[in-house]
C-alpha cells in the first residue's frame, strides 16, 4: 500500500513528509519539477529544466501534471514507475492522482487529504517559508489560482462519493491547523495505517495458506458475494475490510481460531505447556490436508486430546518409547 499526501499549496504536506521521516523511517517519492526552488537547498524536488524533462519518455512517467508558478509558462511536476515503487508515499496533486491510480492498477493507494482553515493563513503558511515574502505572494496566488480547478473538481468528487478506484477508494480528510499536536498526531496515525496493511496482508496470507480463503488462477482472493464472485488482490482485501468492520472481525476471529499463525507465539503465556504447544501444531498439520477447506479444527484437537489423557494405552506407548531414551541417559 502506498500513501498518496494531497493538499493544495501551503497545507503542510513537506512539513508532513518531513516529520515521517524523521520519526517513522518513511521513504517519499522525490518527483521531478522544472520550477524554481522557493528557497535555498530546497531539496523537496528533484530541480531539473524544461529541456532536462523532455529527456524523459512519457512511458516513463508514472504521473505527471502542469502547473503554473512564476510564468505563464507552466512547470511540469512527474514520478517514475521506479520512484513509486521503492517509496512508501508519494505528494502529489488530483490529476497526478488520477493518472497514478490508472497507471499503476495493481498497487492500492490511501489518500491523505490536508486543508487550511481558510486561504489567508494557507497564503501566510506558503509566504513564510520563501526567501522572498514579496515575490512569494505573487507565486502564491498565481499557484493557487492554476491548480483551484483540479482542487475544486476532487473535493466535489470527494462530496459526491463520485471519487475512487478498486486500488483507491480511501481519501482521509484533515484540516492542517499548523500545531505541533496536529502534526504529530496526523503523522502517528498514518503510519498506524501502514501498520494494518502490514499486519492484514500477514493474516489473509496465513488463511491462504490454510485454504480458509481461496486464491483464483490470477492469484487473487475469491470472495462470494450477493453479485457473484468477486475477486482481489491482497492489498485490496486489506482496504475493503477496513471499510466493513463486520467482515475485518469475521476475518480476525477465523485467524485467531489458528494454532499456527504468526500471532499465537506471542498469545501464549509464558509458562504455557510447550509438548501441548506442540502436539496441537502436529495434529493440526495431520489433520488439515484431511478436511474440507476453511472447516476449523480447533475443538476436535482438543478432543483429540482430551482422549488422550484419558487413555491408559496411550501412557503405556509413551512408557515404551521414552523408557530407552531415559535408560540412555542415565547411563551417562
């Protein structure tokens, strides 16, 4: 999954992206721009010319836009397939949007969408970081005005529930109110939300492999619903069960039930019984190939076991095999 942070000019997204960094380790697409840096050593960008960026192949260009800045003349901003790939997340305006989900089809996206309270303290938030106040006003309005129309038309289509792809359907909405509580609260949870798909996409892979969910000939999960069978990636899994918490529990419960999951080695107490620990992974393994797929197996084990305990022919077999091991060592 890769975070996409979206805001017009002066939200705080570098200020954002900055702060992931720092406190979280992310990795952000440094997209290429032919506009001037605001200020000196700006490294927000990858700072080329206009006639640098035609060297690149527009099947290079995983998104790309135009926007106006000093000049009529409009600045490209773009991102390469590889740029997108290696990163965790990626600014970038509506129309980049648009083309990066398109583009990129198999890769799920989450939308951090940030605002200002109103235009006067975003135009003071984007004047203050500039060399030049003066000159930073004139750019400011020029850039507010060239990208009002895309901003204007995503959050309409926001409004309207018309936005969303099968890989892009979340869009989290925040108002930037530039404190230090808002910066780093907003930080914490986004990289929450990489947390869950980190931890989902290892749950649905141990249900796959316990043939709980079924993957189809395109490596997908099959899910039936009331408009046939539907399938997904497990990255879509993940984002369309954050959506239905109904179906997030059903899903977290059945891999619970599992005996051998990544979670169970840390759900067990301390002084837990390791030979039960391990005779009910053993019988699981016997037992699953023998039973119909996503059948839980959890109260016929401990059955199993109980008998066990029960059956003085039991103790006797592990008389007869545990006698020459102990007669071993004490023969030490």
């Amino acid at each position: 999954m890769k975070t996409l942070i979206v805001g017009r000019t002066g939200t705080g997204k570098d200020t954002l992206k900055e702060t992931l960094e720092k406190d979280y380790g992310w990795k952000f697409v440094k997209s290429y721009t032919t506009r001037e840096p605001r200020y000196d050593n700006e490294d927000t960008h990858i700072f080329i010319t206009h006639d640098e960026a035609k060297s690149f192949k527009d099947s290079d260009k995983v998104a790309s836009t135009l926007i106006k800045n000093k000049t009529d003349i409009p600045d490209e901003y773009f991102a390469t397939f590889s740029q997108v790939r290696e990163a965790d997340a990626y600014i970038i305006d509506p129309i980049g949007v648009a083309k990066l989900i398109k583009n990129m089809p198999d890769t799920v996206f989450e939308i951090i969408y940030i605002t200002a309270p109103d235009k006067e303290t975003q135009k003071n938030m984007a004047i203050g970081r500039a060399d030049n106040p003066d000159a930073a006003k004139s750019v400011f309005e020029k850039r507010y005005e060239s990208e009002d129309k895309q901003f204007t038309d995503f959050e309409n289509s926001i409004k309207s529930e018309t936005f969303g792809a099968d890989n892009c359907n979340i869009v989290i909405q925040t108002t930037n109110n530039y404190t230090k509580e808002w910066l780093k609260a907003m930080a914490f949870t986004i990289n929450s939300r990489k947390q869950y798909y980190r931890n989902m996409n290892e749950i649905l892979n141990d249900l796959i492999n316990a043939k709980i969910l079924i993957k189809d000939n395109n490596n997908k999960i099959k899910v039936y619903t009331d408009q046939g069978i539907k399938a997904y990636t497990i990255e879509e899994m993940s984002q369309s069960l954050i959506m239905n918490p109904q179906n997030l529990g059903y899903i977290t419960q059945n891999w619970l039930k599992m005996p051998n999951t990544a979670l169970s080695d840390f759900t067990k107490e301390k002084d837990s019984n390791i030979l039960d620990i391990k005779l009910k992974n053993y019988l699981y393994d016997l037992m699953q190939p023998m039973v119909e797929e996503g059948e839980f197996l959890d109260d016929k084990i401990n059955n199993i076991i109980k008998e066990l305990i029960d059956d003085n022919n039991f103790y006797q077999m592990l008389d007869e095999y545990f006698m020459p091991l102990i007669k071993k060592q004490l023969n030490k």
